[in-house]
C-alpha cells in the first residue's frame, strides 16, 4: 500500500473500528495537487449515505497555493467510489443504533486518490481510560522484562 497521504489518528481513540473499506474519492486537479503537496485534515471527517451514494463530510484539503479560479472549497462534500453491492452493506450496518463511517487514511494507489473508511461505534469515556490503563500496564511489563532479560535489579 501506498504512504498515507493523511491519517485520523484520533478516530482509533475515539471509536472502536468494527470494518474498513477502500473507497476511491471523486476531487478536482487543484485538489489533488494540494493532497500531493500533504495539505489535508481528516479529523473532522465523517461519511454519510445519501440516495444510495456515499459522501465524504467534513474533510479539509487546503486550496491549492498555485491555484487560481480553480480552486475550490476547501470543506465541502465529496463523492466516494464504491460498488453499488458495498454502498448496501454499509446502509444495511449504518441502520443499526451507533455506527457511523469515519475516514481513517486518505492516499495514493497508483495514481487513484483513495480513502479508508471505518465502519466505527463511538466510545465512553470509561472504554478509553481502560485501555489507556492496558496500554500502559503492557508497557511496563515489557519494559520490566527487558531490564530482567539485562540481568538488572528493579
């Protein structure tokens, strides 16, 4: 796979990623060249289904610097590329009470602008403290066996 072009590191944080899925995104060429050039923001992006297509919201990609007329918005919505059979199974899940899809990393596959989105359930404020908690408790033990395997005292 392709280098990330721009990530949501924060949608790990706050959601649980049930499923991901590769959409390719409909843009124009000023767009593209300000995503070449790193110039995006995932962090507020969401994606909803309307009429049977699925729209990215919320994403920001700066206008282009050399750009004049043709740039555009730079938050506005944009059309993503999915078969009509995956467009179904998204609405299908998002129906249920607490999904939403969310763009996890936007990038380049052979020249095709693509982004990933997570079918995600939002998390409580206790779920993110328990696995800050595991995260660390996990931390301390490796640590605790490297200095073990060093032969050193705690």
């Amino acid at each position: 796979m392709a280098d990330a072009v721009a990530t949501n590191r924060k949608a790990r944080h706050n959601y649980s990623i049930e499923d991901t899925i590769e959409a390719g995104i409909v843009l124009t060429g000023t767009e593209v060249k300000s995503l070449r050039a790193g110039h995006c923001s995932l962090q507020e992006g969401y994606a909803v289904l309307r009429d049977g297509e699925v729209i990215l919201k919320g994403v920001h990609i700066a206008p282009y610097q050399e750009g004049s007329f043709a740039n555009v918005e730079a938050v506005r919505d944009r059309k993503l590329l999915l078969h009509r059979q995956e467009a179904r199974k998204l609405a299908i899940k998002l129906r249920e009470r607490g999904y939403t899809l969310v763009p996890l990393k936007l990038y380049f596959l052979r020249g095709n602008a693509k982004v990933e989105l997570g079918l995600a359930k939002g998390k409580t404020q206790v779920d993110k403290r328990h696995k800050l908690r595991d995260e660390d408790e996990k931390r301390k033990v490796q640590d605790a066996m490297k200095r073990f395997s060093r032969g050193e005292r705690a």
